[in-house]
C-alpha cells in the first residue's frame, strides 16, 4: 500500500506499523518505551506522529498503516508534544546526570538534549513518595527515582527471558515496578540474567558494574561467550586495558540475550590475581612450585617427553586438549601429540 | 545437532526434552524454549527431576534415572501399535526397520512403566504428542549421555526420530545440547584418539597417509587411547608422560581419588592452565596460557556454528599463546612448525578438514557472513554452511535403525548404600568453576556444595532442610548441605559437581560406556548420615 511520510511517497506493508515503516525508509521516530518485538504498548507517546485527519497525535509504534495515510513525524505540533511528554516525563526523574552511570548512554538524556529540555517546568507527584531503591543483589539494581515506568523490564523479564520475575505493581495512585533485586532477592525467580538492565533506558535498572566506566571511556569487543556451548554473542567492555563488564549482542542463537555466566562471570577471571603468569617447575625436593624462564620450561618438557618416548615408544605418551579452548588451540595441540609425543593418544573433555 | 536453536524453538509444534536442563546449564536456550511454551509449542519433559520446565510441561515423566533406552523403546512400541509411524520415510529414507520393531516388541507401556517408574497413560500420551505433532525436536544432553549405556540411549532417540519422520526438517531432528563452549569444536578438531580432525576416523583406509603428507612426518597408524581409559594405563604405566591443556579432571573426572592416584603414577607431567587448578598441583611443570579475551579464533556451538572469538586485552605477565606454547613443544622434540597466526591455522584447518573447507577468519568476519558464523559442513569458499543436516539424504545415504535394548545401570542401590545418586550442573557455574568462580557475586549467589533429597528419606533419617549432611558411596565420603524437597524422587538424590570441596566426584563411579567411554555420572548407589 501507498503512504506518505514527510511529503515522501512509500510502499507501506500491510499489518507494519507506523514506526517499523519509517525506520525501514530511514526516518528516524524518537521511542523510549517501545522495544521491537517486545514491548509496544505506546505508554511514554513519545513516538507521537501527526496523521492528516485524525485530530489527535497518534503512537507511532502500535498504530498500523493505512492506504493512503499522510503522516508527518516531525512538524512543529509533533516536536513540541515530545518536548511536553519529555517535560513530564524528568518531572518524575530524579537525581542529576553526572552521577548516573548511564550518563552519555540514556535514551531520556539522548532525547531531552535533542528536543531542547533540559529542565522540567513541572513538580513531579512521586517525589514525596520516597520510593526506595532496591540493591542488595549482588549485580542488580533498581532506582525507582530514575526510573519512567516504561515496562520495558517488565515485558524482557516475561516475554523474551521468560521468567516473570518483575512486575507492574501499583502504589495508591502510582505504578511502580517491583524489581527483585530487595533484601529478599534470594527468595524471588529472578536468575540475575541482566537482560531487564540491558533493556532500560534510563539508568533505573542497571547492572551495579556500570558506574565504574562512562559510555565515552570504553571501546567494545565482539566476541563468543566462552561457557556453554549456546554460542551467544556478546560485547566485551574495555576500559584502559581492562575488562569491565559484557553486554549481549544480536547473535544467531541468542538474539541480543545472556545468561548471569556470560553477562557476570565472563571477565573477572581474565586478569584475575589468581591467574599463573610465569612458567612454574616443582621442585622435586620441597614439592612447591618454582617460578622458570620459558627457556627452562620448555627446555624439560621437550627433553622429558623425548625421553620417555625413546625409553617407551611414543604409546607412553598422552596429551588432552581442553573444550573450552579455541578450535585453532585444539588443532595445534592434537598436531603436537600426533607428530611429536608419536601416538593417537589425544582426547578432550567431551566425554566427562 | 541436526537443526539450529532457532528453529526447534521457534518452529515446533512440541518439543521433546530428554536428560537436559537448559534453564541452567543453557540458559539462554533455555529461556527460548519457555518462549516456545508461550507462543503454544506443547512440551514433554522426560526427566528423572523436577526440573524447573516441568512445571511448564504438558507433560512430565519422571522416570527413573538410567532408563532412558526403555523409555525410548516404549515410545517406538506405542508409534507401531497405535499406528503413529512415518511409513513413507521408514521406506524411502531408512533400513534395518524390521529388526527395530522386532527390539521394541516386548516393551509394552506397561512393561516399561514398570523399568522407568512411570505411568503407562502418560508414556502413551508422550508418543502420541511427540509422533502426531507436526514439527518436533528432540533435545537431549547429558541425562542421556552419562550412562554406561550413553551410546545405546542416543541411537534409542535417533531411531525414534527416524520412525516418525522428523528428522531434516525445521522445528525436527535429534538435537544434542553440547556442553561446554567449543567440545563441537574439539571434537571436529581431531582431539580424539580415532580420527583426525573433520571426523576422519584413523581406521579408514588412506586418511594416516593423507596427513602425514599434509604434515610432512610419518605417523602412528594405531588408534589412541580415550582420556577416561588413559587414567587407569597411568596407574600400571603403560602411560608415563601426559601433557593437559585447561582440563581439569581432578574435579570433573568421576572417583577423584582415582584420578589423583593415575596423576600421581606419571614420571613426567606438564600443564597449560590459566589457574592453580587441583590438577595443576599436581604437574611438574605448569605453562601459562591465556583465555579466550587474550586471543583471536573461532569457537564452534552446539548447531555446529563456527564463530569468532576477538582479542579484548592483554594481562601482565609472561602468559603466552598456546598455539605458541604448542609450536615450541614441537619444535623442541624434532617436528619444524612454523609459529602460525590463529587465521593461518584456521586456514591449515581448512586444507585438511572436508567440513571446515570453506570457513576462514577473513570469510567470519566479512560482511557476507554479517557475524551469523558458518554452520559446518561448509565445504567451499562460496558453500553458505549448512543449517540443517540430513536433508533429503542422510550424512551415510540411508538412515539406519539401531536396535538397542535396556540393560540396568552399573550400581544399582542396595542395602548399604540406599540412595541413587546422579549429577548435573547449576545455573551459576560452569563446570569447574575456574572461570566462574573469580567473579564474588556468583559465590555470593551460590558457593557451596549442597545435595537433593527426597522429603520422605530425609525425614526417615530425620535430616532437615539445611543441615549438614555426610554423603559416602563405595569410593569416598564428603560433607554437604542437605536441599529437601520433592525435586527428586523418594530414593533418588542429585548433586552439582562444580565444587571440590563436597564435590559430586569424590562419590561418582567411573564405570564407563562400552563405546565412547563416558563415565556413568548419572548413577551410582550412595548412603547419606546425619553428621
């Protein structure tokens, strides 16, 4: 079907919505509650757009095309109710920039330095609320102060994570989302996946390590997460050298999600104290463990391993390679047993 | 496995789910699989536990651990008397089907009600979902695999696959959920005592002499030997030199004394590890590699996926590749190999692996491929991979029917030791833990050992939820917190076997399955005291 956005004719598909269509044509429509395929329940109307013969503006992201329609995403009537919804929306949203740690990284800010807003002329209601913040989990938070009830937490937790652990609550007049990250964390369903966080635009519901670095101060790595075998896409963080947290990215076989291992547990180890970083050679008199040059190391494995083999044949001789290792590791390792140790006796952990 | 994540997710009708627990030990696959369930997809759980999906099940059958060939069998009786069979593929795509129905003859509903511990309605049930569903995967992992009958209970789920058809569609096949990161790819990479890498077994006429002339040396026609009978030769020094890459068998390997005792017997022993790992202790010599954030290369998943992993830092220290630590090592004992980059091996890889043929680092990370991997077999530079196997012709021409009959696990409870007890992992760990365990809040979250109990055995030893525990089998005793619920059933408990201390293994028996040599973790006959 035939629309026009902005004075440009488009072929529209049946059943697309206002907003997917314009994004596929280029058009760039300001959203903070809707997520694709998740949540487009059009409550923050920031998406607003105006629509030849409709008297009100209508939600970009649930409204679907019509033949015919004439639609204008960015007139002055359309900016200025984003300039509203965004007036009313930092009424409710306190605490200042510089110490939020989605600082450079939020969508409200993003779109508050676009649209010109850059102080409410409101008094928010929630405020004498005193809501409280809930961080006693040991990765997540939730700040009900930052937070512009957008659900898009709520929906990734019961529809793309499939939990269900957070939840729309109300409060007398006031939603609220009850995020289980409260003293009684341990008690609730949550499984500490952050992909709630991962969603939020603001910096309401965050993974606690997010402070420790600015979206300006890092570069990101793309990379297959090193536990299981999902395969799932992920972005390491890096920060002067140093790794400093994961982020999941739109992988074939995980689609943007991650577990708690690949978003919390995949990088502490990396540069961990506890990491060997020198070649170690047991002293056979103590029994401790001796820091060696690689020289020395390799010098003895090589003379060892040789004499074993021309006392016994290359049989007496087994080297395992490790499943946790890249392919490029595991075929080097088997090629040494194979050409040098001069047996078949090569293996992985696939079996345990 | 034979389809890809997305598609037995996203495009069943029902999904058949035998001894695997992806919420915790997949998660991410796990949490597709719960979308499935919302979008309408029916579930059978076949599961000895009350696993979490269960409870989401249209169906759960609890059975009995170690059971799995005579649920399977159970299943192809009922496809065959109710008639739910796929005749047309049985004819066209399969043989030996005779002799597979003559196996499953004798394994009534009943009969196998009576061996698993279950209903006969609801197996009957089961089959009918599974067999009647247009499309319908089944996904296994380790629950079928860790028995001394590990093999026969794969076959037993390929063959019910190929007796209603669905297998080299999408939303079908026979689908193992691998377990670690890259075991695909260790596999595909020749790390195996029978075959080069790509599967191409050392048996086979003319593939020895294919890479010693691609390698350039002459090499040992004989078959190696499997890690898990390696342990033994150790002891009675067949074996005498061993060279272990990041595994960590003190902890993951069943019978731990057994274990240190083997690693114990060695003259000479090297480890390449990133951590003090319990094995590691245990070297002579300890070199230091590095992790998958210090390199560049692939990594391939469970769908057979070759993906790039990327160099994100360097850490201090004197850490080296361990490509670079391997190319030494060989140099040092007389074979000239070039130090290669990653992207060079992946390219030497290609050369001599039929299924890798076309995959390359330049290739992953080019836009054609736009960070989607290459599914394996990708034979040539412009093959796009292959996302679903056994398309209109099975990988050996025709599919085979394997008979396979149910023969009871290796330690069956007795009177001194009353409980069965099987293994498996937790959501907040992998495996050892070594990685794992270095981030605080995952211990915060779940550090410490603990064992499933049964309400009703615990309350016959008067044990509480919470108290500690001692737990012995025939090959050691440890100490654990005691969970009581109904999860298991009454004689049956579970415990995680990432920890060490209270760790699973120091109990697990190291019978092994007759064929891979998989040790059965699943079951083993233990005694549980109040302390």
């Amino acid at each position: 079907m035939q629309i026009t956005i902005n004075g440009r004719n488009i072929e529209a598909a049946e059943g697309s919505t206002i907003l997917q269509t314009a994004r596929r044509e280029g058009i760039e429509i300001p959203t903070l509650c809707y997520l694709e395929g998740v949540n487009d329940i059009g409550s923050c109307r920031l998406c607003v757009v105006e629509l030849s013969g409709s008297e009100e503006l209508v939600p970009a992201c649930n409204t679907k095309v019509k033949e015919g329609m004439v639609i204008l995403t960015h007139s002055e009537r359309v900016k200025a109710a984003r300039r509203m919804v965004l007036n009313l929306l930092l009424s409710e949203h306190y605490g200042d920039c510089f110490s939020c740690e989605k600082n450079g990284d939020c969508e409200l800010q993003k779109y508050c330095i676009e649209y010109g807003v850059e102080t409410t002329e409101f008094t928010g209601a929630r405020k004498e609320k005193n809501f409280k913040k809930k961080d006693a989990h040991p990765f997540l938070s939730y700040d009900p102060d930052r937070c512009i009830e957008c659900q898009r937490c709520v929906k990734t937790c019961s529809h793309v994570t499939g939990r269900g652990a957070i939840w729309l609550g109300k409060t007398g007049m006031f939603s609220i989302i009850d995020a289980p990250f409260g003293e009684d964390w341990k008690n609730t369903l949550c499984e500490s996946c952050g992909n709630c966080a991962q969603a939020c635009p603001t910096g309401a519901l965050t993974v606690k390590r997010r402070k420790a670095y600015r979206a300006w101060e890092v570069e990101k790595v793309r990379t297959t997460c090193p536990h299981c075998a999902t395969g799932c896409q992920m972005d390491l963080v890096v920060k002067n050298g140093k790794i400093v947290d994961a982020v999941g990215a739109d992988g074939p076989s995980n689609h943007g999600l991650l577990c708690v291992k690949g978003r919390s547990g995949s990088f502490d180890f990396v540069d961990s104290p506890e990491r060997i970083r020198y070649p170690l050679i047991k002293n056979k008199a103590t029994g401790e463990f001796e820091r060696a040059t690689w020289e020395e190391a390799l010098s003895l494995t090589a003379s060892k391993f040789t004499e074993i083999k021309n006392q016994y044949g290359g049989e007496a001789l087994a080297g395992f390679a490790c499943s946790r290792s890249a392919n490029e590791d595991i075929y080097m390792l088997q090629k040494m047993v194979r050409t040098v140790f001069g047996s078949n006796n090569t293996d992985n952990c696939a079996r345990v | 496995m034979t389809n890809t994540i997305y598609d037995i997710t996203h495009e069943s009708d029902a999904i058949l789910m035998v001894g695997t627990n992806p919420e915790c030990a997949h998660p991410v696959i796990g949490m597709q699989i719960r979308q499935a369930v919302a979008r309408g997809a029916k579930l059978i759980v076949v599961d000895p536990r009350d696993i979490d999906l269960a409870k989401q099940a249209d169906i759960h059958l609890k059975l009995r651990p170690g059971t799995n060939v005579a649920f399977a069998n159970g299943m192809m009786h009922i496809f065959i008397e109710e008639g739910l069979t796929d005749e047309k593929f049985i004819s066209e795509r399969t043989e030996n089907y005779e002799a597979m129905k003559e196996a499953v003859r004798e394994y009534t509903p009943e009969k196998v009600g009576e061996i698993c511990g279950i209903d006969p309605d609801k197996l009957r049930e089961a089959a009918r979902l599974y067999a009647s569903a247009d499309r319908a995967p089944v996904m296994y992992c380790l629950g079928v695999t860790e028995h001394h009958t590990g093999t026969e209970g794969v076959m037993s789920l390929s063959n019910m696959a190929l007796m209603v058809g669905k297998i080299g569609r999408p939303g079908c096949g026979v689908n193992p959920i691998r377990g670690q990161n890259n075991v695909q790819g260790a596999c595909d990479m020749g790390a195996s005592p029978n075959q080069f890498p790509g599967y191409q077994n050392i048996s086979k006429e003319g593939i020895v002499e294919k890479f010693e002339k691609a390698w350039g040396v002459a090499l040992n026609h004989k078959e190696g030997t499997k890690a898990t009978d390696c342990f033994p030769k150790m002891i009675n020094k067949e074996i005498r030199g061993l060279f272990i890459f990041g595994e960590d068998p003190v902890r993951t390997d069943p019978n731990t004394h057994h274990v240190i005792k083997a690693l114990e017997s060695l003259d000479f022993f090297v480890v390449d590890e990133l951590f003090m790992t319990e094995t590691a202790k245990l070297a002579d010599v300890i070199l230091p590699g590095i992790s998958y954030a210090e390199k560049e290369g692939t990594f391939t998943n469970t769908e057979r996926r070759v993906q790039r992993i990327r160099k994100a830092v360097a850490i201090a220290g004197e850490a080296k590749p361990d490509t670079w630590i391997f190319t030494e090592i060989m140099n040092r004992m007389g074979y000239p190999q070039p130090h290669l980059t990653p992207a060079e091996i992946m390219d030497e890889i290609a050369l001599v692996t039929p299924s890798y043929g076309g995959i390359s680092h330049g290739r992953l990370d080019s836009e054609e491929v736009g960070g989607r991997g290459l599914q394996w077999p990708c034979p040539a530079a412009d093959h796009p991979g292959t996302p679903i196997m056994h398309v209109g012709k099975f990988a050996r021409g025709i599919g085979y029917f394997r008979p396979a009959q149910y023969v009871p696990s290796t330690e069956l409870p007795d009177e001194e030791y009353p409980l069965t007890m099987m293994t498996g992992r937790i959501l907040y760990h992998y495996n050892a833990c070594a990685m794992t365990d270095k981030t605080a809040g995952i211990n915060e979250i779940a550090g410490e050992s603990f064992i499933e109990l049964n309400t009703l055995d615990a309350k016959s030893l008067g044990i509480e939820d919470g108290e500690k525990i001692a737990v012995s089998s025939r090959r050691g005793s440890i100490q654990t917190t005691a969970h009581v619920s109904e999860k298991t059933r009454a004689g049956e408990c579970w415990m995680p076997f990432h920890y060490i201390e209270g760790g699973a293994n120091w109990l697990t028996n190291d019978a092994l399955d007759g064929i891979s040599s998989t040790p059965e973790y699943k079951v083993c006959a233990v005694k549980v005291e109040k302390l």
